[in-house]
C-alpha cells in the first residue's frame, strides 16, 4: 500500500510548480502580444497578429521546459517540437506579410474601422486567451512527473505525432508555395496534387495533430487528460473559426472548386479513389 502511494504520489502535479508555470507562461504571451500590437497599430498592419500566434506558443513551451520541474524529457521534447513548429510557421507568415503593401482582407473585414482599443481587445486580447488555452496541455506537462507504468509510453507517441502533424503542414504549405508560383496555363484552377488530393485542407489538419500529439503527451500523467478541451478548441479554430470552413467560403464561387469539393475529402484525409468511386457512382 505504501508502496502504491508513494507511486501515485510521484505521478501527481507539483501544483506549485505549476503555478510557477503558468505565471510566467502569462507574462510570455503577454509581451509576445503586446510588442506585436503595438508594431501593428503603428504600422497600419493589423494583420501582423498572424505572425506572433506559433512565436507564442513556443514562449509558453519554451518557459515550461525552464520553469517547470516534471519529467525533463518529455518538458524538453515538447518545447523542441513545438519551437520548431513555430519557427517554420512564423518564417512563412512573415514571408506573405513581407510580399504584401496592403493588409490581410480577413482582418480588414473583420475590424472595419475599429479604435486601437477595440482591436486590441477583439485581436490580440483574445489571440492571447486562446494561446494559453491551447499551451495549457504543455504547461501542465512542464509540471508533471511521469508514470513507471504503460501510460508513460503516451510522451513519445505524443510526440511523435506532433513531428508527424508539423511535417504534414509544411509540406502542405510547400505544395501550396509551389502552386501559387505557377503562372498562365502552367497552373491548373484548383490545387489537387500531393497531399491536396486527399484532404481540401491537409495544412489545417497537419496542424490540429500537432496539438493533438500535444495533449497526448500530456495525458501520459493522469492529470494531463484534463486538458482536452485545449486541442477541441484548436481543432474548432482550424476547422470552423479562422480556418477551413472560412477558406471553403472564400473559394466556393471559384472555377472547378464545386467539383472539387465533391472529389475530395474536406478536411480529415481520404483515399482519393474511394471519393472518386462516390463521385461517378
């Protein structure tokens, strides 16, 4: 009996650690967010929000594996991955702000003529919530000591399928890349090719394995399964809120795309010859 205690004694969250966690996991995303708002109110670019939500994200990841006293492999893993995430994902937002005068049209139509205050709160208040929301399976990580039983192995299968749900992403958006650089005849109405014959938004579903993986880690100390309402939420961003479904709007009335909503599978990945069978059927 003392034995099984002392067990789930060491299975448990230091909650003072945690607190330690999640403090400077709030001052994190709070200057990630600040410094970013006030660049993009002074230049006119509200737009610049997008740049700083992966930046963000690593900071909280990255102040788990410092701050926090759980297992140091798993704290250090995820802070590793998800910084690397981040990193590819900024160069790439940066690189379309870059290449662009004007601002993002998802934003202008979002804010219209919005004060400093309204957007400040409406944008960046609220991109802030949503981040420690989605990080809270990595802080609670941070402060978590692993298993000695079967459920420990949940860490590196976490893990693993965040590595597995960046690579999807980036070679998506590499796929993308590629497209949009074609020119005249070259480039066909709808982009159908690689990973975008199996899913209308592999980008998008690349990414929700990644905080999917994330929370699987977690969950490899008991208490971290209480976060699942982290990865629902990102998948309800990536699918309903800032992403697919917005982008389905977006596309709708463009040349071939009603036929290619028929043919391939919206957003979780299908064979293309089962939906190809169902089209002619």
């Amino acid at each position: 009996m003392i034995a099984k205690d002392t067990q789930k004694q060491k299975q448990r969250v230091d909650v003072a650690n945690l607190h330690s966690v999640v403090r400077y996991s709030v001052l994190a995303v709070t200057a990630t967010q600040a410094a970013t708002a006030s660049l993009a109110l002074r230049h006119g670019r509200r737009d610049y929000a997008d740049a700083v939500w992966g930046p963000g994200l690593a900071a909280v990841a990255a102040t788990g594996a410092l701050a926090g006293r759980g297992d140091a492999a798993r704290r250090w893993g995820l802070a590793m991955v998800t910084s690397a995430w981040a990193a590819r994902l900024a160069h790439d937002m940066l690189d379309r702000i870059r290449n662009s005068d004007v601002e993002d049209a998802r934003y202008t139509e979002f804010l219209k003529d919005d004060r400093a205050a309204r957007v400040l709160a409406k944008v960046f208040l609220t991109q802030g919530l949503a981040q420690l929301v989605v990080s809270a399976p990595l802080q609670l990580a941070a402060a978590s000591r692993l298993p000695r039983g079967r459920r420990r192995w949940l860490a590196p299968a976490g893990l693993a399928i965040m590595i597995t749900g960046a690579v999807i992403e980036a070679l998506a958006d590499r796929q993308k890349s590629r497209y949009v650089e074609l020119e005249g005849d070259q480039r066909p109405d709808v982009l159908d090719r690689g990973l975008w014959r199996w899913s209308r938004h592999p980008n998008y579903f690349g990414d929700s394995l990644v905080w999917d993986g994330a929370w699987l880690a977690s969950a490899a100390s008991a208490p971290g399964a209480l976060t699942l309402p982290a990865p629902m939420l990102m998948s309800y961003l990536l699918i309903f809120a800032t992403g697919a479904k917005r982008t389905e709007r977006r596309m709708k009335d463009r040349p071939g795309y009603r036929d290619y909503q028929r043919r391939v599978a919206f957003f979780f990945p299908r064979p293309r010859l089962w939906t190809r069978h169902r089209h002619e059927s």
